[in-house]
C-alpha cells in the first residue's frame, strides 16, 4: 500500500521486488529501473516500485503506472487477464490495457503483416486444432521450425525442430497443442549466425539497439539461456523497419522494443514487438532512460 499518493509507480513482480544485489540478473533489473527512477526523479515525478499483483495495492493512489518487470504475467494470465481490466478503470497504464491486450497474443503478427511488416513466416494454431507437426511443416514447406505458445515469453515450450527428428517431437507438440494456442515459425538461419537485433523505439522513434547472439550449441538468444547481449549502432534501414513496425499498432504506444532477424542486407523479418515488459536495455545507453521518462510524464498531461 502507498503511505500518499505518488505520480508514478514502477510495476514488477513479486520475485523482483526486493532484488538480491549478489545475483547478476537480478542485479540487472535493479540497475536498469534505477535508471528509469532517476529518470522520473529529474523531471520532478515521485516514483514508487511495487508488484502488480499486490493485493493490498490501492491503484487509485498513483498517477500511472509503468510496466517494467511484470515478467510473470504469462503464468500468472488467469490472474493477470482481469487485473488488468481492473487496475486500467483505476489509474492510467504505460504502454495501455488496450495495446496490452492486443500484445499479449503473439497472433498480433498476423495484423502486422497485414499491414504490411515483413514478419518471420508463421503458422498459427488453436488450442486442440487437431494436426501435426510434419503436416505444418509439409503444408508450408519448412524443413525446420520453432514452435511455441502464442501468449508466453522467456522460451516458456518452445522448442526447435528439423524434419530429421520431427516424428520424436509428435508427443511434446500434441501435448502443447492440446494445453494452449500455438504457433509455428520457419527456423530462421540468421538467429545463430549473426542473432537478433533489438530496437528500442520510444515515442515513435528509435533510440538505441543490442544485438543478442546464442550459446553455442543454442537457439534462444536470452541471456538468463546463455545468450550474449551487447550494443549495437542501429543503421538508417535497420531504424526504418523498427519504427515502420510500431507504427503498425492499432495505436501508438509510450515505448516498444522490436526483435528482428537480417536475412541478407535490407531484407529484415520481424520477430516479436514486445509492448508488455520489455527488457529496454538502458544500461547500453543511459540517455535513452530520459527519454523515456519524458514519454511517461507525457502520458500524464
């Protein structure tokens, strides 16, 4: 509960809200919103940091509240789906309860490319749809794939999957299939031979970028998976695509963070548009804190 009313609360989860200095990813999210808290300090913004599943939170006491580290929302989702109907009746939510909606189910993919983002070639499947794996990857002519659920994060069942060993994954994907919705994504190359590029775009523009490369041995490029993350100077083309993604949204958000591959030079295929809580990287560039900070007070006025 907040002791008086304060203009910004910064949302985490309960495993992160007291992080333990001595543990190098928690330390990590300790660093990157301390960032952020100054940030909002300098503009005058009193600034506190609280779990979004509090129960004895009062969401009316804060001006707005910003998702930073809600990280277990997907498991959580029964609890988070109505939360978050609530809380949005009760203060203002930085990215919104509408985009978060839309940004919860990766299936948003499917309206991005409708709108035109080049997107890794996708496959999307109900809960229960009764097919196969070889018959997705048949129809659509992929000898190699990644498959997922369409609302999770952090690698939650995902797993990768070449024709040569398609009949041994059968049971994990009709076991996955029959749980939740999924999807299934043409294995891109690039993702081990030169990694994914994040961008960080705030307020419509693109402010900095990390480059993120597998373990070896790996395919998820996350760091708590092995994964390395370092900075990145974003080029002109590489900026364009970003911000031409989050322009894409059925409205535009505070801030956004846009994963995507490079085929070959200026051919680049979206991965993920994360609005919900993304890790924003600050750390590589401390100025785009106060960026963002200046994008959150905005939502204010």
């Amino acid at each position: 509960m907040l002791e008086q009313p304060v203009d910004i609360v910064i949302l985490t989860e309960d495993r992160y809200l007291h992080p333990d200095l001595n543990n190098w990813y928690q330390a990590q999210i300790a660093q990157e919103e301390g960032l952020v808290v100054a940030a909002l300090a300098k503009l005058g913004l009193s600034v506190a940091r609280r779990s979004w599943s509090d129960p004895a939170m009062d969401w009316s006491r804060c001006g707005a509240a910003v998702f930073r580290s809600t990280w277990d929302y997907f498991e959580r989702f029964n609890e988070f789906e109505p939360w978050l109907g609530q809380v949005s009746q009760q203060t203002r939510l930085i990215n919104d309860a509408e985009l978060i909606r839309w940004n919860i189910d990766k299936r948003y993919l499917a309206d991005l490319e409708r709108a035109g983002v080049a997107i890794v070639p996708t496959h999307f499947l109900a809960r229960a749809q009764a097919t196969s794996l070889a018959d997705v990857m048949q129809e659509r002519g992929w000898d190699e794939v990644v498959f997922k659920p369409v609302v999770s994060g952090a690698a939650r069942l995902t797993y990768r999957v070449g024709r040569a060993d398609v009949e041994a994954s059968e049971a994990c994907f009709a076991r996955c299939v029959a749980g939740e919705a999924m999807m299934v994504q043409a294995f891109e190359p690039a993702i081990v031979d030169t990694g994914e590029l994040s961008l960080i775009v705030i307020d419509g523009r693109a402010s900095h970028a990390i480059r993120k490369t597998v373990r070896a041995g790996d395919f998820r490029v996350q760091d708590d998976h092995g994964g390395k993350v370092e900075a990145h100077l974003p080029s002109a083309a590489e900026c364009r695509f970003a911000e031409a993604a989050v322009a894409a949204c059925p409205r535009p958000p505070s801030y956004a963070r846009v994963d995507f591959v490079t085929r070959r030079e200026g051919d680049f295929r979206l991965m993920e548009l994360e609005l919900i809580e993304p890790e924003l990287f600050f750390r590589f560039h401390p100025p785009a804190a106060d960026l963002f900070a200046a994008a959150v007070k905005r939502c204010l006025i």
